[in-house]
C-alpha cells in the first residue's frame, strides 16, 4: 500500500464524523440523507483498507453490499422528496 494503513482510517475517521456532525446538526430531510450517505462511504473506505493490508477480498464485497444499500436509500429519499415537494 502506497499511503500508510493508520492514515487511511484517519482519513475513514474524519469523514464519518463529518457525516455524523451533518446527520446530527441538520433536521432537514435531504441533509440526514446526505449525512447517512457519507457515513457508509467512510466504512466502505475503511473497508477497503483492511481488503488491501489483509489481503482479503471480504471487505471489497462489503463495500459491494454497502454501495447497493446506499443505492436503495438513495432512491427511496429521491422518491420521498418527489413525493413531498
């Protein structure tokens, strides 16, 4: 790994607390979607992090279910907002 494994889960760290601070400051609809949708990239990061220090492939599929899950709440808040506005 080119970039030191401890500095990528720094940087997994920053952006899932990013996502907190934006879930819990914020109590608009759009900005909670958005502060959940950041919180799964950063474990999807992290995941892949540990993939490629282990060596193991179950992380990378991790982050495959991740990013479905995220595409799923994705639509549904798309579908709520249509529906509200």
């Amino acid at each position: 790994m080119i970039v030191p494994f401890g500095h990528v889960f720094l940087l997994a760290g920053l952006i899932f607390s990013m996502g907190l601070v934006c879930l819990v400051a914020h109590r608009n609809l759009i900005m909670t979607l958005i502060g959940v949708e950041v919180m799964m990239n950063a474990a999807a990061i992290a995941f892949v992090a540990a993939a490629l220090r282990w060596r193991l492939m179950e992380g990378q599929a991790f982050v495959l279910f991740i990013l479905a899950v995220s595409a799923a709440e994705i639509s549904l808040g798309l579908a709520l907002v249509v529906s509200l506005y």
